[in-house]
C-alpha cells in the first residue's frame, strides 16, 4: 500500500509520498551517479535480464533492499517517481519487470517527466510488468501506477498488465491503491481498446478503472478512502499555498487525527501495521519542491513520517546521513538503526510525545537552513537529532503490551531480531 501525491502552482511543483510495505522490510536510501559510455550491454533487474544503456543518470532511491528497483525517487534531471500498487484484473505472479524496476529504469533513463514516462510505457508494453512483489509474502503481487513529476509538469500514469493511460496533470493529482483514472486521459497504449474488449468492454470510449480495476483489495485497503483524504489535504494546500512543511503535513495525516498510531486504520495516509487486517506500514517517505530556481528533496529513511524527521539529501558531495551504500547490508543503514525507536514509539505514549516535540523543532530549523543552501549545518543537526533519540531509547526499558497488536510487533520483532 502506498500514498503518493503532486500539487502545481507558480512556485513549482511538489510531490509526495509515502511508501507502505511489509513492517520488517528495510527501506535505505542510497545515491547512484551518472553513467557515461558504459559498455555492458545487459542489465539485471529484479527477475528479468534487459538490455543496459550507456548512459544513465544520477538517481537517489528510496528502495526495498532485496529489489533492484525503488519505491521513490529522483534524478539529477530534475525528475521525481512515486509508483503504487494497483489489483487489476491483468495482475500476474509470471515474473516481469515490477513496478520499482520501472521506476527505477524511468530516472536512470529519462531526463524530463514525458521522457521517463515514455521510458515506463516502452519497457512495459516490451517485457510486461508482474512477480512476487513482497517482502515475506512471496505470493503478493500486483500492477502499478505513477507519479511521474519535472519543474515543468507532472504526469499520472495507470497500468494494467502491458496496457495503460496517462493524464497530465493540471493543478494536482493524489493516487493510492486503485485506479484513479476513467475516460479523461490524454494518452494510451495503442492496444487498449484490442485488449479492454478481450476483457468485456463492449466498446466506445474505455473507462479505464472500470474496465480493469478489482474491487475487493481496493476496498480491503481502504484505497479510496485514502485517495479522497489525499485530495482534501491538497485541495486545503492549493487554497493556502503550497510548502514543504505542508506537504510532510499531509503524509502524516491519519484518516481520524488519532494521535495513537495503533488506532489508526486502512483509510490513514501515514499507515501503522497492527496486525493481520493492517498489514502495512509507512517504511519511508518523500517530499519535493521542483522549480527552475532550485530543487529541494527530503526523505526520513525510517518508518512513519509521523515519528520521523525529514532530512535533506542531494546529488552534490556531501555523505548525507540518510544515505547508506548501494551494496550495504541492511543492518548499516538508517532504517535499520532506526526501527527500535519507532516500534517502541508505537506503544510508548510519553517516548511519542518527546519525540515529536523535538522533532518538530529540529525539522523547522533543517527547513529553514535548507533555504538559506545550508543542507550540510541541516543535516549535522538531523544527525545530532536521531543520536539523542537513540540516546534516550537506550536509556529507558519498555515492553510491548499483551494486546493483538502488542503480540504482532512482539513476534515481529523475534523474526527481525529487535528483541
């Protein structure tokens, strides 16, 4: 499950997202640079072997650590990608490219948002999209669609199997886990209408949604639900103005304003796994501003925006203290180091308290630096900022509680080894 999301007005362009995974899947964030005359000539995706271009871009990912792909982000290009899962009717577990393998070839490969995209739709209709998509859940599975955004514009792109539409967008555009997009797209595969009449379309114009979306995962994940929360908070932001903090503000909404991240539900846009009903989490998330006078990227590298600071990162020199190695494992990353803070603030209602307390300050002075080009004093401070909260966990002793939910993050945390 995911959330993402792209507001446009005359300061730019601002994108969001948040990534929801499997609670145990690590999400590290790590910096590729640009490739240039490059001589190998395949490239090894997730399941498939394609052909490798010579020249690529600088990428920053947001990516599960066992995939080649990546649930967000950017390149040197200017170019943001957020992808969600989608239940169509065309989903299948024969391996394909998968949807972070996409976005990752749409960074790697386009320099503006068209051009990505074109990327996306080209490797799609060629090698088909489909796998095992999860962590532990090998059986999970899905199609995608996309958030693909540049200074200039911004595109949603909706999939089913090798087939799919994209809308530009005109003001702003939330997508979550089902299909947003009925007849009012500006551009299709060549064979959508050959293949929605394979799939009962009787003819004329193809609705999109209703021609290959499901209804059961969507409704099970509280996808709608999430799609018109996303859109009020921006639709309030377009009213108000646009901003960065307004922006994180969003990914940290819960569907409730429950305060309590165990009480929350499907329909929260900042997600808390709590058992077999809310299987997912918020494993890392996204901001951006876009514009010709400068581009702004914040990530937390850890679960739930509403317990994480976002920090800056950047393709300049600076070794930013979200980023880990590309062939780092797991355990040396952020995430990692991370994650016993945020399963104990799950439960801990004073930690909870503190920790946002001081979170709040500490992100109001990053943002504030990150405008005046400080990101290195920014990121000092985000790096003094987690080693106190890590100070203050080491300190104290918490035990999870006998509820449903304490039970799930306590056997969780055997098989992750956090006890």
């Amino acid at each position: 499950m995911c959330d993402t999301q792209v507001l446009i007005n005359e300061a730019g362009v601002w994108f969001a997202k948040n990534s929801d995974r499997e609670p145990s899947e690590p999400q590290p964030v790590i910096r590729l640079p640009a490739v240039y005359g490059d001589r190998t000539t395949t490239l090894h995706t997730t399941y498939l072997e394609i052909p490798q271009v010579p020249d690529r871009h600088a990428v920053i990912l947001s990516k599960p650590h066992w995939m080649w792909g990546a649930e967000i982000g950017a390149n040197d290009a200017g170019v943001v990608i957020g992808n969600e899962a989608i239940f169509s009717k065309l989903r299948t577990l024969e391996p394909g490219l998968l949807g972070m393998d996409l976005l990752r070839l749409g960074l790697e490969r386009g320099a503006t948002a068209r051009q990505a995209m074109d990327v996306i739709t080209w490797h799609l209709e060629e090698y088909g999209q489909g796998g095992p998509a999860g962590y532990r859940d090998r059986r999970f599975h899905y199609d995608n669609s996309f958030i693909i955004a540049d200074p200039d514009e911004a595109w949603v792109l909706e999939t089913a199997g090798r087939v799919w539409v994209a809308k530009r967008v005109q003001t702003f555009h939330a997508i979550s886990n089902c299909l947003t997009l009925g007849t009012d797209y500006d551009l299709q595969a060549d064979d959508l209408e050959t293949v929605a009449r394979e799939h009962g379309h009787p003819g004329g114009p193809v609705h999109f949604a209703d021609t290959f979306d499901t209804r059961l995962m969507p409704w099970f994940a509280g996808s709608h639900r999430r799609v018109a929360l996303a859109a009020q908070c921006l639709h309030r932001r377009q009213q108000s103005g646009a901003s960065l903090t307004g922006m994180i503000e969003h990914l940290r909404s819960h569907a409730a304003d429950n305060e309590d991240p165990m009480a929350g539900s499907n329909a929260d846009l900042c997600m808390h796994a709590a058992g077999p009903v809310r299987r997912s989490q918020s494993c890392g998330s996204m901001v951006s501003h876009l514009s010709r006078n400068g581009i702004t990227h914040l990530v937390t590298g850890t679960s739930a925006p509403c317990l994480s600071l976002f920090r800056p990162v950047a393709f300049d020199d600076q070794d930013y203290s979200v980023l880990s190695a590309a062939d780092a494992v797991p355990e040396e990353s952020l995430w990692w180091h991370f994650e016993p803070l945020h399963r104990r603030a799950l439960f801990d209602a004073d930690l909870r308290h503190a920790l946002r307390a001081s979170r709040d300050a500490v992100e109001a002075q990053i943002l504030q630096m990150i405008h005046t080009g400080k990101r290195d004093k920014a990121d000092l401070l985000a790096r003094e900022w987690e080693a106190h909260q890590l100070q203050r966990l080491a300190a104290s002793d918490f035990r999870k509680p006998w509820n449903p939910a304490g039970l799930f993050w306590r056997h969780l945390d055997r098989l992750d080894g956090f006890t």
